[in-house]
C-alpha cells in the first residue's frame, strides 16, 4: 500500500464521532455498489486511489514461524482510469458475465480506524463479506479482510477512498468470473 500505515500498537484510534462518520461512508459506498450506483462509487475514489485485491495462500506451521511465505497472487491492481473502464463495461449491457446483473450485498464489519501516520486520511481494517446470486443457482460468497484509506474530501460525500486493499479468506476462487465490485 502507499499510505504510510501505523503499527496498531502506535496509532491512536479515533474518536467515537468521527468512527460514525467514516462508517457511515462505507456504509454507502456498500450501498451504492449493491444497488449497481456504479458512476456515484466511482465519485467516491480519489483520481489516485490504488484498488487491489489479492487471494491469500497456504503456508506451512513451520514456515510461517520462519517468515517464510509463498508469493500472493494478485488478482487485480487497478487505478482510477481501470475501475472507470470496468464500469463502463457493465453500463453497455453487453457484459456477458453480467447478464442477468448479478444481485450483491456487501457486508463490512469490526471496523478499526486510526490515522494514518503521513497525516493524509485514515486506515479502515475490516472484515468483509461480499454474497453474489445470479441466475437461478448461482451463489457466491467472498470473505475477507479489507484495508481501506480514506480522507477528507470536498465532494459531496464529506469522504473520498484513495487506497483498498483486498484480501480474500479463499485460496482458490471457484466463481465462473469476477465481474462484481469489491
């Protein structure tokens, strides 16, 4: 990540108001998502936001006590310019991996908030959960942690998420495709 993250043992956590108001954010920026509001999120990110997310992989007792872990796998590492053309994509109708939209609830919870220590926004860790249903039978669950920053931002949401990563519980995802937004 490129903000410049606290040790949770060094980072104050933030006060009760001001964890309202940054839950609240993204609260509605799940919202958006599940109600396919896909140009007011794309409003959300800051014109250099780092969206990434990556699959987590199985490690031996004995080699993670020796730090030793394999490679992660990245599954996507957008920016701004990339999330808007996957967007587009999905507003053409003509997305076959969304056809029919698929009908998503995204869950975030154990919200821990503390400031950056750049001074720039806040970290957000989380735990998250994403249901996708498609068709008839078709069921997806991704869950996870998540690792969002955030800052202030003159836009009409009070907010704006410059950083998130994303970091799947699943080694191997079965889903047919990742057409979804995180």
């Amino acid at each position: 990540m490129s903000a410049v993250i606290q040790e949770p043992s060094q980072a104050a956590i933030v006060d009760m108001q001001l964890h309202h108001e940054i839950a609240d954010f993204l609260y509605q920026e799940a919202e958006l998502l599940d109600d396919w509001q896909f140009r007011d999120w794309l409003d959300l990110l800051s014109e250099d936001v780092h969206y990434h997310m990556r699959s987590t992989t199985n490690a031996q007792t004995r080699d993670r006590r020796r730090s030793v872990q394999p490679p992660s796998t990245w599954i996507f590492n957008d920016n701004k310019f990339q999330l808007e053309r996957r967007v587009a994509r999905l507003e053409t109708g003509m997305a076959w991996a969304e056809e029919p939209p698929s009908r998503t609830r995204h869950f975030v919870s154990n919200l821990r908030i503390r400031p950056t220590s750049d001074g720039q926004g806040y970290e957000i860790r989380s735990n998250y959960i994403l249901y996708r249903a498609q068709k008839e039978r078709d069921e997806t669950w991704y869950a996870g942690k998540r690792i969002d920053c955030v800052r202030r931002s003159d836009n009409r949401f009070g907010w704006e998420l410059y950083e998130r990563e994303i970091v799947l519980d699943q080694v191997v995802i079965t889903s047919h495709n990742l057409s979804v937004l995180f």
